[in-house]
C-alpha cells in the first residue's frame, strides 16, 4: 500500500458553541426559555434581570415591533439598546480561549431519553389535579364492606384489574388465578364482583358496556318510565344502538315509535365510562409568545416580554472588568463577560427571528384576522422562509411550541400553515379554509338529513372549491365528525 500527501479543498460548516446556543435556544417553549434564562443566570454572575425592562407592558413596546404594512422595521429590543450602550469600550473579543462546559452545565440532549422522561414524569406529577383515584374509592368502600379474609382478598385483586374508564379487566385471568391459588370457582368470584359492582359509582368494574348500562339501569327505580325497555334494549339490540337505525330497533323490539324514544332517551342519560370522572387532569396553560393587536385599521404584533424577561449585563460587574488585570478573579470576569454575551445575542437572535416570523405570518393570513378560519390562505414554511431570506429549519424551530393571541382566540404558530387545493377558477384555497367550510354545511345539516361525504363535495363544488369524496371524509375525520349515518338522531 502506497502512502502519498496531497490537498484538499472543500467547505463544512463549524458548529461554534454559540451558534449551537442560538439554534436550541430558538426551538425552546415559553416555559423552557424561563428556565433557561433562570439557569444562565445562576450559573454567570454577568448576567441579571433588567427589572426596569419587565414592568414595561407589551402596548408600552408595540410601536418598536409592528407588523410589515406599518412600516416598522426596528425590532430591537429594550434590553438589547441597553447591552450596546454599556459595552462601547468593551473589545468584542476578549483573550480568554473558554470552553463552554466551563461556565454552563451542559443541557441534557434531547436523545437522552432517560432523562428526559424523568422531567416529563416530574412535570406530569406538578400538574396532574390531586384528587381521589378510582381505586382509592373503590378500596375505601371495600373496607366498610362485610367482606370475610378470603373475599378481601378477591375484591382487592378485582378493584386493582379496574382500568381508568372504570371497567373490569381480565377476567379470565382472575378467575384461572384464584382457582389455582385458593381453589376457588368462577361461581364464588362472581358473587365478590357483583358486591364490588354495587360500589360507587354506578357501573364500576363491569366487563363490557351492556353489563355497565345494565348495572346502572338497575340502580333506578322500578316505575322509572322507559326502565324495562331500555333493559331489553341494551341486553339484546346494543348494535342497532349504536348504529342509530330507529326502524330496524322498532322492528326487532317490537316497541313502537313513542317506547322506543322514552328508552333511548333514558340509555343516553347513563355514563359509558364510571371511570372517568376519576381520572387525572393535566392542568394545561399555555402563555402566549407573540400579541396581534389592531390599532388605527393596522394589525400590530408585540412579543410577550413576560414570557421572555429581560436580562443586561451586571454593570457593577462589568466595571471591574475593564481593570487591566491577570488575576485569577479577572480571568474568570472575562470568561463570564464573554459567555453573557453569547447568551443575550443568542436571546436577542431567538426574540428578532421570532418577531420576524411573526410578522410574515400575519401579514400573510391578514385575511384569516379580519373575516376567519375561511379566509385562511394556503401556507408552507418555503413561502416564509424565502420571505424571510432563512431556511426552513429556522421557520420550523421558531414556530415549534409558540402561540400567537389574536383577537380571534389563542393559535400555535404552525396552525396558519396548510397545505393547498385546487379551486374551480384555477386558484387555491387551504386546507383550514375547507375544513371551516365543512364545519359551516354540516352544522347547518338537517338532523333527519344529514350530509353525505358526496353531497358535501358537490356543496363544495359550488362555492368554488374542487375536492374529491374521499378528501372530504379525510378532512371530516380530522375534525372530529363521525359520518352521516352516525349523525343522524335516534
């Protein structure tokens, strides 16, 4: 093998310490971005909060930060006027080759997903609504029960097979694992469910809906108008039930028109899932990044600054710094002096970017702010990022996990970008824009009539817009609405 040197040329791209910041802190949530801020600021003794900054409310900045069609271009930021104005005499590079480890401790990655499911665990549990489980209700009233040693025993085996929707689960298993350990038949476990049945709430632990309907019937009074149907109903014709065909129930049953609607009405009133009402809630709020005002005829967007607060260089700090000193202490002022201030040009870089991106939107989907959803315009992240001169990446980190407050209600960013169809005039329309448009003709349906994906596209056909059947019901079904004869009332 012959060993030879030669050159080469050719171009990378060199991914600095702050250019790494910069990107990760772009893509950061509102909560994500405190909690860095909070971090940096524990960890530089440079950086500090601008307190005089955070009492200024979004209206007191909106004439620095309108949309495009104000004619506003200046979106820098109090805090960042105030960085230039205190480091004039300060040399924008300082000696001090540093290691970015060694002033922040390096944030976990987002591959490392040990960790992260742990924060994810820690910030499910803060927020989860502490309340009483379902099987510490169902415990506590098998305690009050006259349940002997054995039937304790069965009745806690059984509540812990009780799922979050409040039914019983496996019970096969239950059965084969007690006549293998107490020798107990099918017959003695029975009689322990039918007592943890009777448990609140009404229906628990049943093992499929007819036995959940059935309980919960049985609990009404007798003279109830509709009782003995609706047990006949759900015990032998659950499906046409459930597929809403009055005339084949009518037929099957043998109850007229008038019974039949005094049963169904009854059956609607039970609760399906006993369980619900117990299950844990997220507590889900979501602070806004950017605010779209209208002022004077002209759409305006503002950043949040208390979901971005301010921070400056400690100019106590910075003081001390500008001594001509080799000193240990002032070796490690200028490393930190250094990292502050990749940090707040990585924030101000995060707060333009943002802004920008903002802006571009609202001035592209200005339609959808003054008339609705169908008005939105066709939009992809290509169209902004050529707008914007930036690349795709940089709209999608941006728009990732922010919302914008309008006058219309709270949106993600990434709700104003959709895909495009074709219309009849050889123009397009968005995918929002016909989803609005369905939402309009099917709530406007006749209830005995509902629409079929068909007769929707035809309906759709003469406003303008060209879609086929199927890419109705695909849109139906991202909206949530089950199809026509599912709609149609009993």
């Amino acid at each position: 093998m012959r060993q030879a040197l030669g050159l080469r040329t050719g171009q990378a791209l060199t991914m600095t310490p702050a250019l790494q910041q910069a990107i990760r802190m772009l893509q950061l949530s509102t909560l994500d971005l405190k909690q860095e801020i909070q971090q940096a600021i524990e960890s530089n003794v440079m950086l500090e909060l601008d307190e005089d900054a955070a009492g200024e409310s979004p209206d007191d900045l909106a004439p620095e930060m309108q949309s495009q069609d104000g004619g506003g271009e200046d979106h820098d930021s109090g805090e960042v006027s105030d960085l230039r104005v205190s480091e004039d005499n300060i040399p924008e590079e300082m000696p001090v080759d540093a290691d970015w480890s060694d002033i922040y401790d390096t944030a976990p990655s987002r591959e490392s997903g040990g960790e992260d499911e742990e924060d994810l665990a820690e910030f499910r549990r803060a927020n989860l609504r502490e309340s009483e489980t379902l099987q510490e209700h169902l415990r506590w009233q098998a305690r009050l029960a006259p349940f002997s040693e054995w039937e304790a025993e069965v009745a806690d085996y059984l509540i812990d097979a009780v799922n979050e929707d409040g039914y019983l689960e496996n019970w096969d298993e239950a059965c084969v694992h007690f006549r293998e350990t107490m020798g107990l038949d099918p017959r003695r476990i029975e009689k322990v469910l039918r007592v943890v049945q009777d448990f609140d709430p009404p229906g628990v632990a049943a093992r499929d809906l007819g036995e959940c309907l059935t309980l919960q019937l049985h609990l009404l009074p007798a003279n109830t108008p509709g009782r003995a149907a609706a047990l006949a109903l759900v015990a032998k014709h659950l499906m046409l039930i459930a597929r809403r065909d009055l005339g084949a129930l009518r037929r099957a049953s043998g109850y007229d028109e008038a019974e039949l609607k005094v049963a169904l009405a009854l059956i609607r009133s039970l609760q399906p899932h006993p369980g619900r009402p117990y299950a844990a809630h997220e507590s889900d709020y979501i602070e806004p990044d950017v605010f779209v005002t209208k002022h004077q005829g002209r759409w305006k967007v503002s950043l949040n600054r208390e979901a971005s607060p301010s921070v400056r260089i400690n100019p106590h700090y910075l003081a001390m710094v500008k001594r001509a000193d080799s000193s240990r202490d002032q070796v490690t002022l200028k490393t930190h002096l250094q990292e502050a201030r990749y940090f707040l040009h990585s924030l101000q870089s995060r707060n333009d970017t943002l802004l920008r991106v903002a802006q571009c939107i609202v001035e592209e989907q200005r339609a959808f702010l003054e008339y609705g959803h169908e008005a939105m315009r066709p939009l992809v992240l290509r169209d902004v990022a050529s707008q914007l001169g930036i690349h795709e990446s940089t709209v999608s980190r941006a728009t990732a996990n922010k919302y914008l407050l309008t006058p219309r209600g709270l949106f993600e960013l990434k709700h104003f970008f959709s895909s495009h169809v074709q219309t009849v005039g050889g123009g397009v329309a968005s995918a929002t824009a016909i989803q609005a448009m369905l939402k309009r003709l099917i709530s406007g349906e006749q209830p005995n009539q509902p629409l079929s994906d068909a007769t929707l596209a035809e309906l759709l056909q003469k406003e303008g817009i060209q879609v086929a059947r199927r890419t109705v019901a695909k849109y139906r079904e991202a909206l949530g609405i089950p199809p026509s004869h599912e709609r149609r009332p009993l």
